[in-house]
C-alpha cells in the first residue's frame, strides 16, 4: 500500500501517507524498544514472584521440620526416661532379691532341665554396677534426619534453586539485548537510507514535511550506533553464557560457512563492519554511492535473518538449560524422598520395633522375680 501512494505522486503528502508515516515510522523504533523493555521487565517481575514463593514454600517446610523436631525430642525425653527408669527398677530387684532368684534358677534347672547346678558357684557373690542408658540411640537418629534435611535445604536453596532462579532472571535479558540489536539493525538501516536520499525528489522530508520523522537523522546514527555497540556487549557478557549453547557461540562469533562475507567471522565480527560502512556511505561523497547502499541494505537483510536464527537459539537454549536445572531440583527431591523411607525403615521402624520387643522382654523378667 505504501509503495502505491508513494508513486501516485497527485496524493503525495495526503492524509493517508501522512498517517502511513505518522504512525509507522514516527518514533516505531522508540516504542518497538520501550515495549521490549517493557516485557523483559514484567518476566523479571513474575520470576521475581516465583522465587519469593519458592522461597516462602521453602521456608516453610523447614520450619515444619523444625516444630517436628521439638515436637518429637520432649516426647523422646519422656519415652527414654521412662524406660530407663523401668529398666533400673528391675536391676534393683534383681539385686534385692539375689537369693531367692537364685533358688528359683536352681529348681528350674533341676526340674525342667534336669541339670545339675553349674551356673551358681559357692565363691563370693560379686556385682558390678552397670547402668541402663539408650538415650544417644534416640539422639543420634533423631540428629541424622535432621541433618539430613538441612543439608537437602541448603544444597537446594544455594544450588540447584539459586541457579534457576538466576538463569529465570537472566533469560529476558538476554533475548532482549538480542533483539534490541536486531531492531537497531534494522533501525540504522531505515535512517541511513533516508539520510542518502535526502537529495533526492523521493526522500520523505518532499513528500511529508509537515510529519518528516528523520529530521535528525545524521546524529541519530551515531546514537543508535552506540546504542547497538553497548547491546552486542551486553550478548557477549560471561553472565550469559552459561545458558547458550555452542552452536549459538559458533554463529556469534566464528566462521560461517556459506553465507555472504558479511558473516564470514560471525556476527558479532559483521557488528563491527556495519557502522563502518555506515559512516563511510554518509561522509565519502562517492557517486556510485547507490551500489554501495545496495550492498549495504543486503548485508543489513542477511544480519536480520542470522539475528532470527539466533533469536530463536537463545530462546531454546535457555529454555533447556533452565529445564535441565529443574530436572536436577527434582532428581535431589526422589532421592531425598528415597533417603528419608530407608531411614524410616531403617533407622525407625525396625528400631521401635525392637525396643518395643525389649519392653516386653523387661516386662517377662520383671514377672520372674520374686517381689517378696
């Protein structure tokens, strides 16, 4: 549409292409980055929100495992006294009660078993005190489930959800510095042209003066040349590279095969020669400047499409890497998970077990001896 009203010179300046360029090249640049800017930061801001419930739920968790453990120490401490205050009372009994529970071994001996006495000799009876105490059995497991918590915790916090969170951080930042260069291409592209063709009878300032959007456009070159060097610096920061791959590294910087010399050394190489072709085109006076701006608009066309191919790089590279982290974040809850059943097997379950069959056992002995 815009190249028929622009040769239909008997509406040149109407309404139309007026509003064509009002409102398609008036500052589109300007808002095409604002509104880049605008959603890098709202991902930043909704991965900020995750992290602070990721937190939060985090937070959580180890306080509950923190209220368990002073929930389960008190009753530990009541069940082992108890125990231990069991276990010494049939001792004293035992004691007390020597005489006749030596009798009593004897009979049985001799009438059940029929033996003889070789369990009791006529020498002095001696005792050794021996104290009953299993309250390091119920500290030391009660411990390890801990620590093992707050190891799993701290690895998970400081680690594997640090660096997710890190890399969700990063992400927007760097597909929009990506893309930002990729608009400031096509930006330098759209106002080199149009100051060449200032002189000319087709340059926009003849059609559409009263709405001319380039009206500075020779010192908005040096701006967005600027403003294009800082962003390919920004792609080549060390932040970023944990989330690129090789391949996006191999495109950006070295040789590519097949392509225009442009791209020879990478892109981040045709980075450089792009602003030097510009200034050469404004400040050279050349006559054939016309091949030389064809030449450029090509090379300016072949740097978008690699751009696009890096885009979309970027985008799945990151993406895999920040689903690479939570697969390990998972990976470490199974084998959390899997670690905390063979403790409660292990050091829980067939432990009760056996101290409630030891209970038992102390209840049977403290029936055999005799009360009186």
């Amino acid at each position: 549409m815009f190249i028929s009203k622009w040769d239909n010179t008997h509406i040149a300046g109407g309404k139309e292409l007026q509003f064509f360029v009002l409102n398609g090249m008036d500052q589109v640049f300007h808002y095409c980055n604002r509104t880049l800017f605008d959603l890098s930061n709202c991902e930043i801001n909704n991965t900020k929100d995750l992290e602070v419930k990721m937190n939060l739920l985090l937070s959580s968790g180890f306080g509950v495992l923190v209220i368990c453990l002073f929930i389960t120490v008190p009753f530990a401490e009541y069940f082992i006294n108890r125990e231990n205050n069991l276990w010494n009372q049939i001792k004293m009994q035992a004691h007390g009660h020597y005489e006749a529970l030596k009798i009593n071994c004897l009979e049985r001996l001799l009438v059940i078993h029929n033996k003889t006495d070789t369990l009791f000799s006529d020498s002095k009876h001696t005792s050794k005190t021996a104290n009953f105490k299993n309250r390091w059995k119920y500290l030391w497991r009660n411990s390890l489930y801990f620590v093992l918590a707050l190891i799993f915790f701290l690895v998970n916090y400081f680690y594997l959800y640090h660096n997710c969170a890190a890399f969700l951080h990063l992400r927007p930042s760097l597909l929009r510095s990506i893309i930002n260069s990729q608009v400031l291409y096509k930006t330098l592209l759209v106002w080199t042209s149009e100051a060449l063709v200032t002189r000319l009878p087709s340059s926009l300032i003849y059609q559409t003066p009263e709405q001319y959007p380039f009206i500075d456009a020779y010192n908005k070159l040096d701006i967005v040349i600027e403003s294009l060097k800082f962003s390919e610096k920004e792609i080549r920061s060390s932040k970023y590279s944990p989330l690129l791959s090789e391949e996006f590294k191999e495109i950006f910087y070295k040789k590519t095969e097949g392509l225009r010399e442009i791209t020879d050394y990478g892109i981040y190489s045709a980075g450089g020669i792009i602003p030097l072709d510009v200034y050469y085109l404004e400040y050279s006076g050349r006559s054939d400047w016309l091949v030389m701006w064809f030449k450029f608009s090509n090379d300016a066309i072949i740097l978008d499409l690699e751009y696009d191919l890096l885009i979309d790089l970027a985008n799945k590279d990151s993406q895999n890497v920040i689903l690479g982290q939570l697969q390990w974040i998972i990976i470490a809850m199974i084998i959390f998970v899997l670690i905390s059943f063979i403790l409660y097997f292990w050091c829980y379950l067939f432990f009760l077990a056996g101290e409630k069959k030891n209970l038992e056992k102390m209840k049977i002995i403290s029936r055999l001896i005799p009360r009186k």
